[in-house]
C-alpha cells in the first residue's frame, strides 16, 4: 500500500489529520485549477474549499478507476464551473509550463507563442471572449476532448470545436497587435 493510498484509507475514514495532510498536499495544484475559472485569487481560494468539501464528502464515492488527483481535479473543475454559472463571472490566470504550442495556437500558424511573455499569454487570454475562453480553458489547460467540452457546457461537438478556432484566432490577433506595439516602442 502507497503513502497515498493509506492517506486515502484514513481520509475515507474521516480522520482530520489525514485531512488535512491530503489538503496540504493537494491544495496548490487544485487552487491552480480554480484560479483559471476565477475571477481572482479570493474566490478561486472560496471554490477551491467548496471542492475540497465535496472530495470529502464524497470520498467514497472514488473507485479507483484512474488516478485520486485526476478525480480530484474533475471536482475542482465542475466545482469552478458551478460557480461561474452562479456568479456569472469569470477571469484566467495559469501557468503555461508543459504545454504544447499547437495547442494554444494552430500547428499551421505563423506565429511561436515563445515571443510572449508569460504575462503576456495570460492578459492576451484574459481578453477573450467567455464562451471561448472556457473551450480554450479546457481544452488547452485542462485536456478535456471536445465531447467533454461539449457534455459539461451543455454546447454541441461542433460548437466546442468552433469555439476553440475562434478563440486561437482571437488570440493570435491579440498576440499580433501585441508584437506590432513592442515594435513601435522600440
């Protein structure tokens, strides 16, 4: 039996200290997660406990199919969408580290997003449109596949499809003004 597997036995248990070791652990990464859904570090922090309730109440509930933190993330993820729905607001902020170019733009685009900062990316993001930005959000970030998309936001296949080409066009016209104003300055 693993270290996560004995902690996961004594958090089914309900044992605090297993808790609360498992939160410690855990905690970074899913408040990564909810912070891309929300609109700031305060209620990504208020989602981010929402989820972790609902890991504990439903404990049980993992079988074991794939990885704990997989489910655990899947959590923080509809926890982060619920409450978008109900604030009916939303913002980005993420870490691009580990992921592919051709996933944020186009295999066929001109334009190598290692140009931009990180900060750049993220305010570039951050201007897109809602329904884009959670298509691209979860496609990009999360590597949901567009009938996931599609199922969780209640939008067809095509629609989640079309969506994440409008957002990558989106976004390469943003990174193009972008470049064009630092040549400017320069």
């Amino acid at each position: 039996m693993t270290f996560d597997d004995k902690l996961l036995e004594l958090c089914k248990k309900g044992e605090r200290a297993a808790q609360e070791k498992l939160f410690s652990i855990y905690s970074p990464n899913m408040l990564g997660i909810c912070i891309r859904y929300a609109k700031n570090l305060h209620e990504a922090e208020d989602v981010m406990q929402e989820g972790f309730i609902k890991i504990f109440t439903n404990i049980d509930g993992f079988r074991g199919d794939g990885s704990f933190e997989g489910w655990m993330k899947r959590i923080m993820i509809n926890t982060s969408l619920n409450h978008y729905y109900k604030a009916k607001k939303s913002n980005f902020e993420t870490s691009f580290d580990g992921i592919r170019e051709s996933k944020i733009v186009s295999e066929d685009e001109e334009i190598p997003i290692s140009r931009f900062s990180q900060e750049e990316m993220i305010d570039a993001i951050k201007l897109l449109p809602h329904g884009y930005k959670q298509v691209f959000n979860m496609y990009v970030f999360d590597n949901y596949k567009h009938r996931e998309i599609a199922e969780l936001l209640n939008i067809s296949v095509n629609t989640s499809k079309s969506q994440l080409s409008k957002a990558r066009n989106f976004l390469k016209n943003i990174l193009l003004k972008i470049e064009k104003e630092r040549k400017i300055i320069e």
